[in-house]
C-alpha cells in the first residue's frame, strides 16, 4: 500500500495542524497565564516572581467568598439540573415510544439552538418588576404590587439550570437508551420495586451518563458570565465577574490570571473527584457527553 | 417497554404534568421574547399595547429605529457572520486532519495527543479568552519593543476571536468527524484500491462522500456556536463586537424591542438551519453533538 | 368472558400449577392470543411451539404480567393473576437474552430477587451459593458477567430465578442465541436441571427440536392458538392438523385431490397425476382437495424394485441430489411420472451411501405411516415453508 516513506510524510502534514492549535492556543496560552500570575509587579515595567495575587486572593474576603459562593452556587445548579432532567431523559427514552419520543426529544433540543443572550433576554423580560410575571402576579392578587424578580439568588439558579438542562438531558437520554429494557423487566420478575430498580439497575447503568452531564453542566455554570450578569445583576457575584474586571476594566492582568487559574483549578479539581467518584475515565467520558 | 408495565392512572397523569411543565419552562422565555418584539410600545414589558411591526421596519422617521435600519445591530450580524465563516473553515480543515490523524495513524504520543485534543472542552470559556489575550498581547508587545514591528492583528480584535473561538470549536469538529470515520468501513477503499483506483480517486470517490454528513454536521454546529459564543468573546472583542457581545451591551443599558426583533431573527435562522440539516436526514448526528456547545 | 370460576376455587395443592383460562390479547388489528385455555401439571417440563408472531410471546408475557390480557384469566398455583403485578407473582422468567444485570457480579445477580424479599444479607449469601453450587458454578460468586462463557450466563439466569423457589419458570426462547454446539449441549443440561429441581417449567420456542427433546407436553401455537397438546410422541406422530405435521419435524408435503377411500386409507392424486396413499385424518369428501404428509423415515428406497416390501405402491425415481448430514443423511428423489421431489432418509447403516445423483431407483411407504387431511386453505400456506426440500418437481 503506501510507502513507508509517504506515511511518514502525511503522518506529518496531519500533526502540523494538530500541534499547531494544541500548542498555540491552548498549552502555550495557559504556560503564559501561569507565569503572569506568579509574578510581581515591583516597579512600573518591572516584575519579579512572586505570589501576590494569590496571596491577595486569600487575603481578600470578598474573593474567596465569591469564590466559595461561585463553587456552591454551580454544584446547586448541577444537582437541580440533573433532578430535573432525569426524568425528562426517563420519558423520552422508556415511556413515550417511536415518534412521540423522537419528536419530544427534538423539542427539549430546540431552545438550546438560540443563543443564550436571546434566553437571557427572556427570563429579563418575564422577570423585572416591570416585566411580565410579576405583573401578573400583582394582577391575580397574589402580591399587592409586582414585586422585582431578578437579582435572587433564586433567579439565578433558574437561569443556570435553564442553560445547562441540553447538556443533562444528552447524555442522560443516551446512557438510558442503551439500557436494555428487559433488564427492568428481569428486576421485577425478581421481586424488586420502582425504588430499587432505580438503585440498582438504572443508576448503575446510567452512571456514565450522570457523571458525563454533571462534569459538563458543573464546568460550563462555573465558567458562566452571560446569565449571572445578566439575571443577578450586581447581587451575582460570580467569580467570573471578579476575573473580567481585573483583565478588561483595571488592567491588572496579574491578578485576573491568578483568578483565571484558580478557577481553572477548582474546574479541574471538581471534575477529577467526579471521575474518581464514579470511577469513569475522562476520555470515555468526554466521547460520550 | 416500561410503558408495558401497567401504570397507574396518576402516575400517568404526573407525568404528563411534568412533561407540560417542563416544555412551557423551556418555552416560556423565547415564546415571552417573541410575543414582545410585536408590542407597540418603547419597552419590551406589558401590557400590551398592541401589535406593530416598528421594531423590524421603523426608521429614524417615525421615532423608532427597526432591526432592519438599525445600522450598528446589522453591522453587529454581519460581523458574527464573518467571525462564524472564518471559525468554520478553519475548525473543518483541522477537524477533518485530525480525524485522519488519530483514527489511521498509530504513533508515539497517541493517547496524550487525544487526550489534549479534549481538553479545551473543559476549560471554562473566560478562561480561553484571557490566556490566549495574554498570551497574544506579550508577543505583540514584545514585537513591538524589540523588533519595532507592528502586529496588530494580536491585538483585541476579531482575528482574535477567530482563533479564541477556534480553539475550542476545533475540538466539536474533530469528534464529530472522527465518530464518523471510525465507523468506516475500510475494505470500500481496498476495494476501491483493488479495482484500481489511486489513493486520491479513493479519497475523492469513497471517503470524502462517506464524511459528507458528519462534514456537513459539523459546520452546522461550528457556524451556531460560533455565532452563538459570548464568554470568549467578550474577553478579545476590539472596537467591532459580534452580534452576542452588542445584545449584552444594549441589554445592560435597558433592552428596547429591537431586541427583541433580532432575537427572533435568530430563533428563525436557527430553526432554518435546523430543519434544513434535519431534512437532509442526518438528524441524529448534529442534533446529539449540539449538546457540545460549551463555553 | 368470565369461564374461570371452577378454577378459582380448587384447592390449591391438587390444583395445576398454571392455568389459563379463556385469555385474549388484541394488538391493532392483530389477535395475538385468542381465547385459550389450558393447564400445566405441577413439575412437568411444558413448551409451547410456534413460528415467530403466533402469539407465544405475548402468552409467555401475559403469565409473567408485563401484559396486560383483553380478557380471561391467569391462575398460578390456584391464585388468580388479576391485579397482581409482575414483581409480586409466583413466577420467575428468564429472558430471551437472559437480561443478567451487567453491573452487579454472579454472586449479586443471585441474590437480587432475595435481597428485595427482604432476606438478611448473610442468608442471602449462602443460598445464593447454595444455588450456584447446585448449577455447576460454585466459587463464581465474584465473576463478572462478562467473564462467563454462554453456558455459564445460561446457567446464572436460571440460578438467579430459581433461587426464589418460584412456582412456575417461564423461558423465553433461551436458547436462542447460543451456538449450535453449545445449544445441543445446554437442552440436554436444561433437562437434567428441570428434573432435579423438579419445578415447572413453561418454555417457548420456535425450535421443534427444543420443544420435542426437552418437553413432557408440548402445545403447537399457531395464529393466537393451540393447534394441538400433548405429549411429543403424539405430536410427531399423531399430528392433529396440517399445520401440526408441517411444523413438526421434517415432513414431505404433498397437495392433490381425494380420488378414493378404503377404510382408514385415503387415496390422493398430485396435480401433475402422482397417486399416492396416506391414514385418513378427519372427515374429507371425495373430490375435495386435501393435503398427505409423508416423512423420510417412513420411506424406504432402493436400487432393486424388488427388496422393496411387497405389499406397498412403488414408485420410480431418479435421485436429484445427495444430502449428506452424518446419521441424518437423505436423498432427494424426483418422482418419475409426476416430477415431485421427495425427500428419503437414508438407512444409517450407510447401505445407500453410494448412490449417485441421477442415479435410477425404486421407493414405496407404508400409508398407514403417513397421513392426510382435507385442506383448509389456511394452513397449507403455513407448512408450505416448514421443509424446503419437499417442493412440489
């Protein structure tokens, strides 16, 4: 077939462009944010290495709450979405059949083909005071006047579990699907309940899918910007936030990227302990997602 | 088969319940942006004050500056489409090379290789941005001091998010045509190649046609998300935002129906591109890997 | 609809272990199980025989409850079925893919029916072993499913049901996806088994063989019913209709009219003028068309019209072509006049074991071993399939 020597050659024509994203746009962007962040500056256009900004961090109550808070809030907002979504990938895949679960599929898909700025839009609009729940609200009587919405807490989960649902509901629908139907059948035929089955049959197997929907919704709400800002406005708080203003607005590079790693760390951190936690392998993980 | 497992008539009924719930909770807010890109009223809030089509067609004379005179917001789409275009053939080119690259070659170095080519999907969006703008700020500065060159280009700016968005957009690319050629089946090209065709014939007759639905697919999904990106962006945008970026700005500043308007052009283009890769029968493919638009 | 009451009171120790009374099942436009009835003895090996679609496994489910009937009634060990749901019936299935939990080893599938019962986890552990020692698997508590060799998971799947003392196993086509070898091997452990645990056991199957080799009574279901019960002795030899004589064993099948009848023998003419004889099986007026299975056995051949007894028609023929297969070796004969190819078995002694393809030879059967019925239309499409090697010349 081919010459040892033409393989050689488009082995090599094939990792150019490979190493050349890999190393230009990932490894060396994040070698050059690790050495920005450890170094000092000292002088106007003199630096020495150095740990301040992280010791800023941590020295700094409001960060590291914004960090804990951030790191909170995006577990919360996991754990709704796969709550909510579970049953929903359940429906699609072992209730509704043929074109009633296709069809049901393709319509939890379709929100998520919109940008998030247009979702976000919506939740402003269903949600400000002058917007449209609370003035209905305010209608019904179930407040004396329509009270604000947004800038909760509250709003926020909301937001980050209606962003993130696509990417529980995906792999949650696909690890259900390969979940042979007789099995339950089998679990029943041996005695158990709903419960049990559930325990022992569909967690198990779903488990690949579970940790694949977690790790992704956990790592996008951590890294979110957009729904934060927008739905909790100057209550959100989010550790992002802290990193745009350092980077954009104050010019402290230093600082914004030893924000920037720190949550890198904890992104990675949190979704090490899932994978060990569920003893799944990151790239099984990733190819299933 | 569950189904065949006789409910009871309330469990039934909730999950009916649960499913309506669940749909107007995902509805609810595109349906709310739709309905209020119609309302005749300066703010997009109730109560309704009836329907007008001012905020597509308005122009300065009638006090109401329409999506389609709105010269700042179409300059905005325009931008994105640019931005899109560009991650699109760059994400293709290199998703397709490296396809081949991890599914025909065994080499030392393999299994890291595959295991980087994954990663940009778990760093966090903001993240991409800042390190590549730093990372590409340095060099400029230093061509700048040392070598007195002049490389804008490295500056905030769109090349910049070209390459932000591509860095992550990539990898989609790379998994999705790979899945496909993994489940080639190799004998077509011997077979191909025992009928006496060259490797090119091959590629051009055999290969390339087999990869057209996941090509196709994947530059579906890489012209969406790249359109539909903001957390990157926003970290390298210069002086001409996309689309995204210029939504969140006017929103910040009180959103006006106009808004609204492109809002619902986007739900519109989005759907057309849809339905178009869906009637091309490749439904599962791109509607499963739209799941992997992070960042 | 409601037939059953006698059952529902019998004393449930003299009572069968399964009963099933007047059950129907409606899918669309389809019966796939129309108003049958019947019983299985306590402890006997039952199979219910059929082509795919006939409604077997619809049967099969509606016992274990996945299915809810239209009407009638189920009763195991004299209780009615009605309202129970399947995880609280006396009956244990293994399923067709025999449904083993992959994520748990031998050992947890074993005692899964018996932790859900609530049984302490030490008493669990030693019945579970108890049970696996019994099938041949002792010490595989710790295996993964995926470590065991066909038989094996066979063997898992019944352990895992039978563990719960059910009063019924019910086995969806077990065996189906195992290799030949390895399914001659496991009829014969399936029997053994049933017979040292001694309960009942309904099978389905759309294999003849299966159902002959390990059943004490075997029900042949054809379009939602029984075409016939009993045991598979009757079965293959006395088959009660067309259908039953096509699906059940090899069979040649011949079509014609009925030109004659003396006594118990009917006398039949092919189409293409072939007069052959064959029992009398039902009521069927001269003229009329009906259809004679033959089998292989029954036919003797040989070179020498005159070996031949002396007492039955010849025929003449040329041998089409050799079918060798060991003991079960056969020859296709074209009859001479008619052009009808029939299929011969071959003494096992090998004799014949040298005839040759176009060779001229004489054949004849006893009619008393054959046997025809008056055509119904409906069955003769049926067996059409069940033997190609008896296409009419």
């Amino acid at each position: 077939m081919h010459g040892v020597w033409q393989r050689r050659l488009m082995l090599t024509l094939l990792l150019a462009p490979a190493l050349l994203w890999l190393f230009a746009l990932i490894v060396l962007p994040h070698v050059d944010l690790a050495l920005l962040s450890f170094r000092e500056r000292t002088a106007p256009r003199e630096y020495q290495a150095g740990l301040a900004q992280y010791r800023t961090f941590f020295t700094e109550p409001l960060y590291w709450h914004v960090f804990v808070r951030t790191a909170i809030m995006s577990m919360l907002a996991t754990a709704l979405t796969l709550v909510i979504a579970f049953p929903i990938a359940w429906v699609i895949t072992k209730v509704a059949r043929g074109r009633a679960s296709s069809l049901l599929f393709v319509v939890c898909l379709i929100p998520f083909w919109v940008s998030e700025t247009v979702r976000a839009l919506g939740w402003l609009i269903l949600l400000r005071e002058s917007g449209v729940l609370p003035v209905l609200l305010a209608k019904f009587g179930l407040t004396a006047v329509p009270v604000e919405l947004l800038y909760h807490d509250t709003t926020i989960l909301t937001g980050l579990v209606y962003t993130s649902l696509l990417f529980m509901v995906v792999p949650l629908v696909s690890s259900l699907e390969s979940l042979d139907d007789s099995l339950i059948e089998a679990a029943y035929d041996l005695g158990a309940n709903g419960l049990s089955i559930l325990r022992r049959i569909v967690i198990p197997h779903a488990a690949p899918g579970i940790t694949a929907g977690c790790i992704v919704v956990f790592m996008l709400t951590l890294g979110n910007y957009l729904t934060p800002n927008l739905l909790g406005g100057k209550n959100s708080q989010w550790f992002t936030e802290l990193i745009y203003t350092q980077f954009i607005v104050r010019f402290n590079w230093e600082q914004g990227a030893a924000f920037g790693f720190l949550l890198l760390a904890l992104s990675t951190a949190i979704v090490a302990l899932g994978l060990r936690l569920s003893g799944q392998r990151f790239v099984d993980v990733m190819r299933r997602s | 088969m569950i189904a065949s497992l006789h409910r009871s008539a309330w469990l039934r009924a909730a999950t009916v319940l649960y499913v309506a719930a669940f749909l107007i909770f995902l509805f609810l807010p595109l349906v709310t942006v739709a309905v209020f890109a119609f309302n005749n009223a300066p703010y997009p809030a109730p109560p309704w004050r009836g329907f007008t089509f001012d905020w597509f067609v308005g122009n300065e004379s009638s006090g109401r500056v329409g999506l389609f005179h709105d010269a700042e917001l179409l300059g905005s789409i325009w931008t994105s489409v640019v931005v899109a275009s560009w991650v699109t053939a760059l994400s293709l080119a290199v998703g397709t090379a490296n396809a081949f690259l991890m599914e025909r070659f065994r080499f030392p170095g393999r299994q890291a290789l595959s295991i980087l080519m994954l990663t940009p999907l778990v760093i966090p969006g903001v993240i991409l941005g800042i390190s590549i703008l730093s990372l590409m700020s340095r060099i400029a500065e230093f061509a700048d001091a040392e070598l007195g060159l002049d490389l804008d280009f490295l500056r905030p700016g769109l090349p910049l998010v070209v390459l932000g968005q591509f860095s992550y957009i990539a990898t989609i690319a790379t998994l999705m045509i790979s899945a496909r050629l993994k489940r080639f089946d190799r004998t077509l090209e011997e077979a191909a190649l025992n009928l006496g065709a060259s490797h090119a014939a091959v590629l051009r007759t055999i290969t390339f046609p087999y990869l057209a639905p996941a090509l196709i697919g994947s530059a579906a999904i890489s012209f969406l998300m790249s359109f539909e990106n903001f957390n990157t962006t926003l970290m390298l945008v210069g002086a001409d935002p996309p689309l995204t970026v210029m939504m969140y700005g006017r929103m910040r500043e009180g959103a006006s129906p106009v808004l609204n308007a492109v809002s619902l052009f986007l739900m519109l283009a989005s759907a057309a591109l849809v339905m178009t890769l869906m009637s091309r029968g490749s439904r599962g493919a791109p509607a499963r890997t739209g799941a992997r638009s992070p960042n | 609809m409601s037939t059953a009451e006698p059952l529902t009171t019998a004393d449930p120790l003299s009572a069968p272990d399964l009963g099933v009374v007047g059950l129907s099942k409606q899918f669309a436009d389809h019966r796939a199980v129309d108003d049958l009835s019947f019983s299985v003895d306590r402890g006997s090996f039952f199979s219910i025989l059929g082509p795919s679609g006939c409604g077997k496994t619809t049967l099969l489910r509606m016992i274990a409850g996945f299915t809810l009937p239209d009407g009638g009634n189920i009763l195991i060990g004299g209780r009615s079925m009605q309202g129970v749901a399947p995880n609280r019936r006396p009956v244990n299935m293994v399923f067709q893919h025999l449904a083993l939990f992959p994520m748990m080893n031998v050992g947890e599938n074993v005692e899964f029916g018996l932790a859900r019962r609530g049984v302490q986890r030490g008493e669990c552990r030693r019945r579970a072993d108890a049970m696996l020692q019994r099938v041949g698997l002792a010490g595989a508590s710790h295996k993964r499913i995926d470590e065991l060799s066909g038989g094996q998971r066979q063997r898992v799947a019944i352990a895992r049901s039978l563990v719960l003392e059910p009063t019924l196993l019910l086995l969806d086509e077990p065996l189906g996806a195992l290799d030949l070898k390895l399914r001659e091997h496991m009829k014969i452990e399936l029997k053994q088994l049933q017979a040292s645990f001694g309960t009942t056991f309904v099978y389905i199957t759309h294999d003849q063989s299966e159902a002959l080799v390990l059943s004490d009574h075997v029900a042949v279901m054809n379009r939602g019913r029984f075409e016939q019960r009993g045991t598979p002795q009757e079965l293959y030899y006395e088959p009660a209709t067309a259908f039953v004589a096509g699906f059940v064993g090899a069979n040649n099948h011949i079509v014609g009219r009925l030109t004659g009848v003396d006594g118990a023998i009917a006398e039949i003419e092919t189409d293409a003028g072939w007069r052959v004889h064959a029992r009398k099986s039902g009521t069927m007026t001269v003229g009329g068309s009906v259809e004679a299975f033959v089998r292989p056995e029954v036919v003797s051949v040989e070179r020498e019209a005159a070996l031949l007894p002396q007492d039955h028609v010849r025929y003449a023929g040329e041998v089409q072509s050799l079918l060798f297969d060991g003991a079960n070796s056969a020859v296709l004969l074209t009859e001479e006049r008619s052009h009808f190819n029939i299929r011969v078995a071959l003494p096992q002694t090998g004799r014949l074991a040298s005839l040759e393809v176009g060779e001229r030879v004489s054949f004849s059967y006893d009619p008393r071993r054959a046997i025809c019925f008056a055509s119904d239309g409906a069955a003769t499409s049926a067996t059409g399939s069940s033997m190609p090697a008896s296409s009419h010349g």
